[in-house]
C-alpha cells in the first residue's frame, strides 16, 4: 500500500527519510484505547508529518511527540462531539462510541478524514471523507490506499476540491 501511495505522490518518495522512525505506539494506542491500522503505522515509521500541496495534512504523530499528537486526537474528537451533538455529523459519533470515529487526516480548507472503527481488525476500518460542504462519504480500504487513490487521481472526489492537490503534489515534511 505504501509503494502506491509513494507512486501516486513521488515527491514523497523523493524524501523519504534514510532511516525508518521509531513511534511509541503502545503509548499512543493506550491513551487513545484502541489500535491503530497497521498502514498507517508503516507510513508514520517511514515519514515524518507531512503536507501535500500545502492543502492536506496527514496526521502522523512525531518520535517523542505522541503525548502531542494523542493532544491533537482529542481535540479533534471534541469538535466531532460538537457535530454528532448538533446532528451535523450524519449519523456518526466519535470514538470511543460504538463504530466512532477517529481523525487522521485534514485539509486546510476544512475537509477531515476518518477512520470508522467498525470492525475488531483496524486494517479493515474504512475512511470516512467529511467534506467541508458537508457531504459525507466512505472509502472501503484503508487510509493509505485512500490517500493513494485520492492524490493519484484514481478516486471520485465526491464534495472534495477538483483542483487540490494538484497532478504532480509537492510535500513538504515536518520534523522526524
């Protein structure tokens, strides 16, 4: 799933750190008291955060930043708090409810991608596009296949910007 994502956007590929990353999972899954899918463990052990286009932010949690990042979780989970209590979130609720939603990704103009935890085995979650418009949809694969999907044209982009991120996405990468 990675090689597609890195095919998709080569620029990433272009500036994949020399050496993998070390992320203290058990200290991220257990604050957040769940299990992440293990793309997007493999994406944050090969990259750092990072940009595309200056539009999307992928939500990767930085070595020695988790306590951060979990930060970062919760605050996001607040707002969909605030959307499922105004009935704005489509019939979704957060985590840790029942099939909630955790955040893992944002664009710059308002659209956030989920995961539904809806099954046992996180690598079967599927991503959830909440549209700044207000369409909601879901994506069947994981997130890196979304993202890969998504940045390489393949995907129908359902409420999201035509013109982001572009045909050939730069990214810029933050911290280690």
């Amino acid at each position: 799933m990675l090689h597609e994502l890195e095919s998709a956007v080569p620029e990433l590929l272009l500036q994949r750190p020399e050496r993998g990353r070390t992320v203290d999972w058990s200290s991220i899954e257990e604050r957040l008291q769940v299990t992440l899918p293990a793309d997007y463990k493999k994406l944050a052990e090969m990259y750092p955060p990072f940009v595309v286009d200056n539009f999307l932010s992928v939500h990767i949690p930085g070595v020695g930043g988790e306590s951060a990042f979990c930060d970062g979780v919760a605050a996001d989970l607040a707002t969909l708090t605030d959307l499922v209590d105004e009935d704005e979130a489509h019939g979704y609720v957060a985590h840790p409810g029942p099939g909630g939603l955790i955040p893992c990704a944002s664009t710059f103009s308002g659209d956030v991608f989920y995961w539904r935890n809806s099954d046992a085995d996180p690598n079967r979650w599927p991503v959830v596009v909440s549209g700044r418009n207000g369409e909601w949809w879901e994506f069947p694969g994981g997130m890196v296949k979304f993202l890969a999907a998504w940045l390489g044209g393949s995907l129908e982009r359902r409420g999201l910007p035509e013109d982001v991120p572009s045909m050939n996405p730069r990214v810029q990468l933050f911290g280690s």
